[in-house]
C-alpha cells in the first residue's frame, strides 16, 4: 500500500538536511524562517520512519583500498525464493566478505558495488563467490560482469547521491538556502564528490590514529550516534570534525527514493573507445542530468545509476542517451542497461558503507554462513 504523500514542509526539511548536512537544526530552520521546534520534530518524524537516513562515507583511497568494483548480470537462476533472497540480502551479504556496499537483486538479475584492497584480494573474493555460487548452490551465473576501477583514477561525479534530483524534482514554494560554514568540518562536507575523492587519489598522509579510526568506523556503521562510552562527548566531537577536515569521511543524506515518488532504477555501463572524451558522451555539456546519481568513469569505462518515477521515465532516459552518443565514435561496444524495481528489494537503498572497512583483509567465508544458505535454499527463512 502506498505510503502517504509527503508535505511541503516535510520535502523542505528533507532539502534542508540534504544541503546542510552538518549545521545544527536551528540554524537549518532559521534559514527557513521555520520555528526550531517545528523544523527538529518533522526531521525526527523522518528519521523515525526512514524516510531520511544519514550516511557518511568514507574515503577509501585514504584508508588502504585500492580498487571500486561494480558487478552486474543478467540471466541469472533464480535460486532463491522471494523470501529467501530478501533474508539473504538482510542477513547474510552483510557478514559474507563480499566487500559490498550496495546490493541489489530480482529474479534472474543482480547489481552490486563493490571497494576492494587490491586486485589480489578481487580475485580472491571472485573465487569465493564462485564456490557459495557453484559448489554450494548448483546456481548457474548466466551474463555476470566485474568493472574494477582504480581509486587513483577514477573520476566520481556523484556518490548515491540524491540532492541534485530533489532540488530538480521539489520546489513546494519554500525557499532552503546552502548555508555558510562557520566552520573547517562544515566547509569539508561541501565538498563536491570529486574534491572529496581527488584527494584519496593523490597519495597524501594517510597517517590515521587509533581513536580516529575508531570514531570513524563508529561514524559510517552508526552515523546517527552521538556518543561512545570509552569517549567524552568533547573529544569524539573534536575528532569526528578533524575526520571531516581531513576528508576521510563525507556525510550523506539520502531521502527514501519511493517516498519521494522514485520506483525505478536503471544502471548502465558504457565501455570506452581508447581516446574518447566522455564529454562527447554528455552531449558537450559537463551537466549530468539530476536523475543520475551514481556517475563515475576513468580512461576506459563509464558507469551510472539513475532514479525515475516507472519504466517510462527510465525508457526516456535511455532513449536520450543513445540519441545523444548515436553516431559518435566514442564506444567500443554496445551500451549494457538494467532496471529494477527498489520496491522489490529489501532495502529501497541498501548502502553499507562500513563493509569494506569492518571486512578489511578478511576474504574467508564462515562455515555457518553455507549451513544458512543450504538452510534457506531448501526450506526458506
């Protein structure tokens, strides 16, 4: 049953939040000429009902990864039930180490992303996966692709991020202004997400200590805790703002794109002519359309998400595209697209950026984990 439509003041705090992710609440209302209390009980509200979730994302260039990987594939066997796949992708690809930090499945296809220490450690993981896959479950895997992509290089334009679609999408007659940082860590987290990346591909001082690390990993698998019992409040403030004026994490915040009217999502891979200027792609323009909200690419592959109301939304979209590249002589092969329906995942946004960090190194798959899976394969969750 649909959820009921949301407000013009609940879609304004959502603007508000999104665009000022670190400034406190008051000042988010002041801005809005909004009453403080008013402003906090609406944002909670959304809290409350997942409608609005913060993340913060760290950047692994900084911390030891070298590689972002996507994979993806269609005519898969549908090995599991409905049931079955939705408690896999709850319980289980959390505590495998697959690495993950964004997941997506229907029957007979998958999406997922994945950041990886080294192409060691990728072509380990990949033989894993083969062994729950193959030895375990009989499944077969059907058109599965793995894009890598190095961190020193790849260029990341958007990050699952949802704010350029809002402000395309919502305007409800209230204005919600950027704010002016009136700090360090309120200016890092406004960085663009290729500011923010740039500096993990460059080598710079990755000298981290304990507590930091710590607080880090406190700050990307619980980003809405505020306190940690062996910190005071003071000193976890203290390091969490270095953390952000160090551009180790970057904070995100993601609205439910089915509450915001956003059923479907289409993901496409575009393998790159050598010398081509994906420029030429964009039509000449730099502008990526606010739909896309995964767009990144380096020398020889181009990959994005984007969010659309249905399938004719995203019909459209595809159609633009291949009328923009029809002609040019930028691709070496065709364009390879899917779409999914998020209402048909567990999670309408499975992201889980503290994976890579808690699985560092770890590429053994529990033995329990295969009893699980052998468990749900014959008899569901």
């Amino acid at each position: 049953m649909d959820m009921p439509r949301l407000t013009r003041k609940e879609m304004a705090v959502i603007r508000s939040v999104m665009k000022n992710p670190e400034h406190t609440d008051l000042e988010r209302a002041n801005s809005m000429d909004m009453n403080a209390f008013t402003f906090n009980k609406i944002k909670n509200k959304l809290i409350r009902d997942r409608t609005l979730r913060r993340e913060y994302v760290p950047n692994y260039g900084l911390l030891g990864f070298e590689i972002l990987a996507s994979s993806f594939g269609s005519r898969l066997d549908p090995f599991f039930s409905d049931g079955s796949k939705r408690y896999l992708e709850s319980n289980i690809l959390e505590r495998a180490p697959t690495h993950i930090v964004f997941f997506l499945s229907e029957p007979g296809q998958g999406l997922g992303f994945h950041i990886i220490e080294d192409f060691s450690s990728m072509k380990g993981g990949l033989q894993k996966g083969e062994r729950m896959l193959f030895e375990l479950l009989g499944a077969h895997i059907g058109e599965m692709s793995m894009v890598p992509f190095s961190l020193k290089d790849v260029k990341v334009e958007s990050m699952f991020d949802l704010l350029r679609l809002v402000e395309a999408s919502f305007d409800g007659g209230i204005e919600v202004p950027f704010l002016e940082p009136r700090d360090n860590a309120q200016e890092a987290s406004s960085l663009t997400w290729m500011e923010f990346f740039e500096k993990g591909s460059h080598g710079e001082d990755t000298d981290i200590t304990e507590n930091e690390m710590h607080v880090l990993l406190r700050m990307v698998s619980d980003p809405e805790g505020r306190t940690m019992a062996d910190l005071s409040r003071y000193r976890l403030n203290r390091i969490r703002d270095r953390l952000l004026e160090r551009r180790l994490v970057k904070p995100l915040v993601i609205p439910d794109p089915i509450r915001i009217g956003f059923r479907v999502l289409s993901f496409c891979h575009m393998r790159l002519r050598p010398g081509a200027d994906l420029d030429d792609i964009k039509g000449g323009s730099k502008d990526i359309p606010p739909n896309m909200v995964l767009t990144l690419h380096d020398s020889q592959d181009a990959i994005g998400i984007g969010l659309y109301p249905d399938l004719d939304g995203s019909s459209r979209a595809v159609n633009r595209l291949m009328d923009v590249i029809g002609g040019q002589n930028v691709l070496d092969g065709p364009v390879h697209f899917q779409v999914f329906s998020l209402a048909s995942s567990a999670d309408r946004w499975p992201l889980t950026f503290a994976n890579p960090l808690v699985q560092k190194g770890k590429w053994t798959i529990p033995e329990e984990l295969f009893d699980i899976v052998k468990g749900i394969t014959s008899r569901g969750p």
